[in-house]
C-alpha cells in the first residue's frame, strides 16, 4: 500500500518502512475515515509507517460497513451527535442545503450542529433518526413503520442513557460486517 510522507523536511517512502498489524478486539483500528470520532474495526489489516505513524488501511465492502454502521447509529440508545447526524446525511446522499429544511433548520445551522461534538438535543435527534429511517433504502431499518408497538418501543428507547458509545465493526467471512456499540464509562 503506498504511503508518502507530507512533511517535506523529511521526505521518505513510508511504503519501505511500514507494517502490516491486524486489527483485533484488544487492539482495534481507529477509523477516522468514516467522519465519525468513535468508530473502530476488527479483522481487518493495516500498515503503520515506523517513520512517522502515518497509517493505511485495507478495508473490504466499503459499501456494507457504511450500510452497518448507519444502522447502527440510527438505533442505538445515546444521544446523536454532531458528526453522526453529518454521516446519517450523506448515506442519504443530501446536500446541507436540502437536508436542513428537514429538520427545520438552516444550513447554517447545520453545519454549526454537524461540527460540534455533543449531544443533539433530543427532539432534533429523533427527528433525524426518523428521517433516516424512512428514507433510508434499507429495509431493516424501515421495518420498525410496520408495527405500531415496534416504533413506540424503538422511539422511547432512545436517549435511556446520556453516555456516549464507542462503535466496533467487526468483519465477517464473505466480506459481511457486525457492527455493534459499546458504552463509554462515564
């Protein structure tokens, strides 16, 4: 995987000095790719440059984790936060501009709420989550609109906690993805 040093100053090939670890559940990999703060993968490898640190990753399906992890999002208990609700909006390919008259807001607005790290307020939250799940192409998530009692206990297990969750995406044989949450000690 070929990586090249920024830092002009020291110019080398990080390709000629990197190496390969494999990421486990003891030492997951950070996937700041994703746009989210808190994600991170199993079973997959990646190279370090012993130079400088820089990192490269080699992740299949691409497609399916981002699917995942939406799903993930979307359902899980804690609070959106900014980064999240700007990942839940490009899965539904919305530009700020279209996305903000959603949630009654300015695009502005919503990219000051996309770029801060705390909690959505609650309202706001629900409301993108349920935006998600209605436009979303993915029929798991939009199986919860079937069954009146299903969405009521969907929608009122949300914010059961005010921690945040450390996302881990873990792959699968046939390039599948597991993505589950687990929550940050206060």
């Amino acid at each position: 995987m070929p990586m090249v040093a920024e830092n002009p100053v020291a110019q080398h090939c990080c390709e000629g000095c990197a190496q390969k670890r494999s990421a486990t559940p003891e030492t997951p990999y950070h996937f700041v790719g994703s746009g989210l703060p808190n994600v991170y993968l199993v079973g997959i490898d990646y190279y370090v440059c012993a130079e400088c640190n820089k990192q490269a990753a080699e992740i299949p399906a691409m497609k399916q984790l981002f699917e995942a992890l939406g799903r993930t999002i979307v359902s899980k208990q804690s609070p959106l936060i900014g980064p999240e609700v700007r990942f839940l909006r490009k899965r539904l390919a919305k530009k700020a501009v279209e996305f903000s008259p959603m949630v009654s807001l300015t695009p502005e607005y919503l990219s000051a709420l996309e770029n801060n790290p705390d909690p959505v307020d609650p309202g706001r939250d629900k409301l993108v989550r349920v935006i998600y799940r209605a436009l979303s192409d993915d029929k798991k998530l939009k199986d919860v609109f079937q069954k009146h009692q299903d969405f009521q206990k969907w929608i009122t297990s949300i914010h059961n906690t005010g921690r945040g969750e450390r996302i881990i995406a873990s792959r699968l044989r046939n390039n599948q993805w597991r993505v589950e949450t687990e929550l940050i000690a206060a």
